[in-house]
C-alpha cells in the first residue's frame, strides 16, 4: 500500500478531484474542487524518492502549472507530498553527481534547481510540505523553499543535512534557509555534523511548523494551512542575531576552532568552506544564496568528494552481499560467552531490536557483562519505556535454554581449537532447524572448528570487531566446507542489526587483521630501530588513518598482535616485542606499552614535524597495509577490488577521502603515469 492511500483526502473534495499534468511519470499532480492542487512525489521504478534530473524537472511542470492556476484563481495552493511509505525525499540523486567533470558542469545544473525553489518561495499562494518520513539534503532543501511545513510525529519523520559526509555542503540554497529558519548556530551545527533530527526536534529549531500524530492528518492539516494561508516565520531574536557582525565574525570563529578539533582541512575540506561561507556572506540571505553555488562547485568535482561518494556506494554494495528477498527473518539470538566481544555482541543485538540470550560458564561472568551494556542503552535509547525493554530483552542464560529458540547461535569463548570443537559438537544437535550456528573466532580456521561436527557444511565465522557498538563492518567467513545458504543467512542476520556484511574466505587473518597486521608490525619495528612513536603516529594520522598504528598496537593490546604476527607468520624481530609482553607491557590494558596510559588515554610528547617529511612518511607507513590488501584480492580472500577497498575502510578506518587501499594505489599510479 502507498502513503498516498494511506492518507485521507478531505471528505469535500474526494469524488471531485481532477487529474492535469497526465503525463508525470515520477509525480502526481491533481487540482481539487476547492482549488488545492496536489503534487504526490513517487519516483518510478525506485523504492525511495530521490531528486534527479527528471523528478526535478517534473517538479518545474508542475510549480509552472501552479504558477499559472494561481493566475487564474483556480488554483488557491500547493501541497507537496511523498508517494513512498517509509521515506519522503532522500537528497539530490548521487547517482548523478558522476556525470559532473568541471565546476562549470555543476554551476550550470544547479542554476534551473535554484531559479525554481525561488519560484516556489515567490509563489503568490501558499505551498505546503506534508512530510512523513526521512526528508533530507535536496529534499530538505526544497521544504525549506516552502512557506509553510507539516510533519508527522512518527519516528521515521527526520530532517537533515548529510552532505558533509559525502565531501560538499547544501548546494540548493539550504545554507541560506536553514540559517533563515533556525538561526546561525542551530543551522551551521547541522549542517557540520550531518545528523539526523527528530520532527519535535525540528519544530523546536524552526524548521517545522505543526506536528500531527500520523500520515493520515497531513492532508487535512495541509488543506487548512493552503486555505488559512499560514506561514511559517524567520528565526527572531538572539537566534537571528548571530548571524549579523560583530557576532557572526565571533561564532565563525568559534566553530571553526571545535571543527579543527574533528577534522583537518586538508583531508575534509567542506566544513571549513562552510564556516568561510558564512563568515563572508551569512548576514546577507540573497548573497549566501549566490555565494554558496561558487563555492559549492570546486567542492563537487574534488577528489575528497568523489572517493567520499565512493564510499557511499560501497557500503550500499556491502550491503549487497545480503542475499535479495531473502526469507530469513532473525528475531533471537543466542550467545555464548559474555567477555569482552560476547557481552558487547549481545548488546548491540538487543539495540538493534533482538530478543538475546547471554550464556557463560558462571552466573557473575553473564551479569557483569549485561551491566557493561547500560552505556549502550543509554545512548541508543532515550525513553525509560524504551531501556527498559531493551533491558528486558537481554537475558541472562547459564544453562543454555536459548539455544534451541535462537535463530542464530554465536560463540565467542576462548580462543582455543579443542574446547571451541566440544562446544559446537554439543551445540549441533540442540540447534533448531535453520537456524544460523556461527564462530567469532578470530584467528582459527572455520573448517577446523567444523572438522568434528555431523554437518560440518553449517558452520560459518561472524567476525565482529572490537568494540562492537563503533566498528560497521562484521566479516562473515566462508569456510572451506561453509555452505551458501549458511553464509547468505549469517550475511542477512548482519545486515539486520544495522551492520555491513563481508563476506571473506576463511585464511589466516580474514581480511581486516590480514592487512592491518603487516602495517602495524613494520611500524613497532622502526620504533625498535629507534624512530619516533610519536612522529610514526602522527604521520599515519595525516595521512588519514584515525589512529597511528604504535597507538592501534597498544590499544589492541600487545600479546593479540603477536599472536596475530605469529598466526600470520610475519618474519622479522619479535624479540623486543617479546620483551615487552613478557614485562607485562601488554598496552593500554595494563597501563604500559609503547606509551604510558593514564585515564584510558596514552601521555605523547609532542613534536614539530616537517610537513612533507610527515607526508612521505605516511604513505611509507601504509604501504605494507596497501601490497597486503592486493595480495588478499590475488588470493581471491574477497570478492572483488571494491569490496577490499569497503572492508579495509569500514574494519580499519582507513582514511575514507582516499576510496580505500586500492583505489589510493590505483589512483596514485594514474597520478603519477599523468605526470611522466
Ligand atoms: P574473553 O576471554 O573476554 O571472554 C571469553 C568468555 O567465554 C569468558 O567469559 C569465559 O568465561 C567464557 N567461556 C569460556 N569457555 C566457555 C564455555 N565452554 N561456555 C560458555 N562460556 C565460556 O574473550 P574475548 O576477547 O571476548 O574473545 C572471545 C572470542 O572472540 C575469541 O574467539 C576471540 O578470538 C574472538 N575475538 C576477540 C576479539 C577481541 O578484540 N577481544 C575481536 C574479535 C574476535
């Protein structure tokens, strides 16, 4: 059922309703005989409406049409609304954005986009924005064009500005509206962070103007609004202050500070351009809006802002590895083992709307790690109603009853081959049918685990990482005697608690471990030869890594990366790391490794560092990180290119403005065959 039959048309104008504009294949357009005109947006073909080039121009017809019945009377407003249940306008159609080479190409298709939302401001009667649903980038921008909007209460009704995290900033004049609706600070703070926000939240800013509890009030509130003429007002007050001088000048300042604390310019330039934008130009709306289109183009066509669009597509593409229309639908999960990854795996399952078990050798293990998860509920629920249900459906299980409910069984106990085959031998027979029986082992093989087992083709690896709640990716592993059908369910199961599925072979190190080993061992290594920790860290950090690998080492602990080296058979000098270990210098864990760890933080010196020595240095640094992932794509470890570049990405953090291990090599090669 559409949203469109879900809504009630007021009773009046029901059976008199007229068609115009037939032949809109992303819209529908009607004028009813009270003069409303309405503009359902359900883009053909796609689940979600996007606004790409033939929605947009639709939209002309249909603001001209508009346009043309106010002249004539016959038209009294315009309500915009979405075809689509779940979402209403999900942004401009990155799809698109590929096809823009030079900043010319952008400047020229932004200008007809533009030069209507202007249209639509101008309109001699009222438009209105009935959203129910996400309503964000593009989409929001063109409510903001409206005079007046109309939200659902519903949870899924969410307005937001996500360009930043794809390399720009709002390019259809959102700059200028936002600030004009929600004031300065309120409008340059979402439009840096990206987030999501609520329908309360958005009345409360001034982006919203009435609330009603369902999608089946926005036509009638909507009707009202057009004859009652409503609109909605400017920011007022201190809140329109901030964006005049001397305190414009002051708060530009002040966000540029906290955004230099999140990120460098030279690898994310948009906010900074952002902040530079309204520092010039935010105190005068019909200079922000021509000012933003200039600065908006180089943006577009940059680098940082295709690999961040890449990024995008591939975890649309992790996502992918979920098999389609699959049947399986997880609701219980079961886990065994609740230490540092069990607890944490159970949590994030129950955030996620899971019912979980929680298994351990003795009650206390089992309690402690269900309180380790209140921080978790905290967080991700902000009702009592709400974390009290989630608490309730984390539960603690000594004996195992879960086990033969659960659609999927996840172990996560010792690392130790023969106790792992015990348990899976007892668990086999109490599983129910079809259900998913899977490791997190980290570093054993899957069909050794499985060797012992009456159907060893079941078992499959679901490596999550640590910490759980922060890492997207989880690696489903692929045994050599995994079946197809296992893996696609372990891969829906991941794709149902919100994470990103990889599906990877099952050969030492997986993917992410693989790669991040050799990189983080050579590091230790120069440390060991008396380099800098601190210039070694931060190097890696300006090449765009989120953590040096000395400081990675030390929070992984330093026994896991020998054990890892060891697994994965690294040669060199182990002896000064054995050293260490054997000292009790296992990293931040103990307080001491490479650095001294105070309050969960390690004590650096700091160091002023040439610029392009830093810069050599990091891309020395990841080189061995980079050969390892082409290595891992030669052996076939993963699928293709892409998904080596997705994985390392989303498992290791690898600076996401380069597009990941490959695409940063490939690229630097074209590079460099351009310069010879
Ligand atoms: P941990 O030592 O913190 O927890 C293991 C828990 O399993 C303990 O509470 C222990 O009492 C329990 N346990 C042992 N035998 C059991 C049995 N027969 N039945 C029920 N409970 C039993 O270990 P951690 O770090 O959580 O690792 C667990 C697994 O996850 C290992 O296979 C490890 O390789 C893997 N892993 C660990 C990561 C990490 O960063 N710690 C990352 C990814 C995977």
């Amino acid at each position: 059922m559409s949203a469109e039959t879900n809504v009630t048309t007021p009773p009046a104008a029901a059976a008199r309703v007229q068609p115009a504009l037939p032949d809109l294949k992303d819209w529908r357009f009607s004028v009813d005989t009270e003069g409303i005109a309405w503009a359902v947006f359900d883009r053909e073909g796609e689940s979600a409406n996007a606004l790409g080039r033939r929605p947009l121009e639709e939209l002309m017809a249909i603001v001209e049409a508009t346009e043309q019945g106010a002249r004539t009377g016959r038209i009294k407003g315009l309500v915009l609304l979405s075809g689509k249940d779940r979402s209403y306008i999900v942004g401009a159609d990155i799809r698109e954005f590929e096809q823009f080479e030079t900043e010319a190409q952008v400047i020229e298709a932004i200008g007809p986009v533009n030069a209507m939302l202007d249209r639509i401001e101008k309109m001699p009667v009222p438009v209105v924005a009935a959203i129910h649903g996400a309503c964000v980038g593009g989409g929001f921008e063109l409510i903001l064009a409206c005079h007046y909007r109309i939200a659902t209460r519903d949870d899924s009704t969410r307005v937001g500005f996500p360009e930043v995290k794809l390399g720009i900033f709002p390019g259809f004049n959102g700059t200028a509206r936002s600030i004009r609706q929600a004031g300065a600070l309120a409008a340059m703070q979402n439009m840096l962070t990206g987030s999501m926000i609520r329908a309360t939240a958005a009345r409360g800013l001034g982006y919203i103007d009435e609330l009603v509890a369902k999608p089946t009030n926005l036509r009638w509130a909507a009707r009202k609004a057009v004859l009652q003429r409503r609109r909605a007002l400017p920011a007022k007050g201190t809140k329109a202050l901030a964006a005049k001088w001397p305190a414009r000048g002051f708060l530009a300042g002040k966000i540029r500070q906290e955004t230099a604390k999140k990120a460098r310019e030279a690898h994310y330039p948009a906010p900074f351009r952002l902040i530079d934008l309204f520092e010039k130009q935010g105190g005068n709306y019909a200079g922000l809006k021509a000012a933003e289109t200039k600065a908006f183009a180089p943006l577009m066509v940059s680098d940082t802002s295709r690999n961040l669009r890449r990024v995008f597509r591939l975890s649309e593409q992790l996502k992918g590895q979920a098999p389609k229309g699959s049947s399986f639908k997880p609701t219980r999960v079961h886990v065994i083992g609740a230490g540092t990854m069990g607890a944490d795996i159970a949590g994030w399952c129950v955030a996620s709307g899971m019912e979980v078990t929680l298994q351990d050798l003795k009650p206390e293990l089992i309690e402690n790690g269900i309180k380790a998860q209140a921080k978790l509920f905290a967080r991700k629920f902000k009702t009592k109603a709400t974390r009290d249900a989630a608490k309730a459906r984390l539960i603690a299980d000594q004996a195992g009853a879960g086990i033969a409910r659960a659609d999927v069984v996840i172990e996560a106990i010792v690392e130790k081959l023969e106790v792992k085959q015990a348990l899976f031998k007892e668990l086999e027979a109490k599983l129910k049918p079809g259900a998913v029986m899977a490791t997190n082992t980290s570093s054993l093989q899957i069909e050794d685990i499985a060797a012992p087992l009456a159907d060893p083709g079941r078992l499959v690896g679901i490596h999550f990482f640590n910490p759980v709640a922060q890492m997207p990716l989880v690696e489903v592993i692929r045994g050599r005697q995994s079946r197809d059908d296992e893996v696609g369910k372990a891969a829906s199961f991941v794709t149902a608690i919100d994470k990103f599925p990889l599906i990877v072979k099952s050969a030492p190190g997986f993917l992410v471990n693989r790669v991040l080993a050799p990189y983080m061992m050579a590091a230790m290594s120069r440390v060991d030869k008396g380099e800098s920790k601190d210039k070694i860290d931060e190097a890696a950090r300006a090449f765009g890594m989120p953590m040096g690998p000395i400081e990675l080492a030390d929070t992984v602990g330093l026994d896991v990366c020998a054990h890892v080296g060891r697994i994965l058979g690294l040669q060199g000098d182990t002896s000064k790391l054995d050293a260490m270990i054997a000292a009790g210098k296992l990293g931040k864990k103990s307080g001491r490794g490479f650095y001294v760890w105070k309050d969960g933080k390690p004590e650096k010196t700091a160091g002023t560092w040439n610029k392009s020595e830093l810069e050599l240095l990091g891309r020395d640094l990841v080189a061995p990180l980079v050969d390892e992932a082409q290595k891992a794509l030669a052996e076939g470890i993963v699928e293709s290119a892409d998904l080596v570049d997705a994985g390392v990405i989303f498992g290791t953090g690898f600076a996401p403005f380069r597009g990941g291990p490959l695409h940063y090599k490939s690229s630097r090669s074209a590079r460099a065959v351009a310069a010879e």
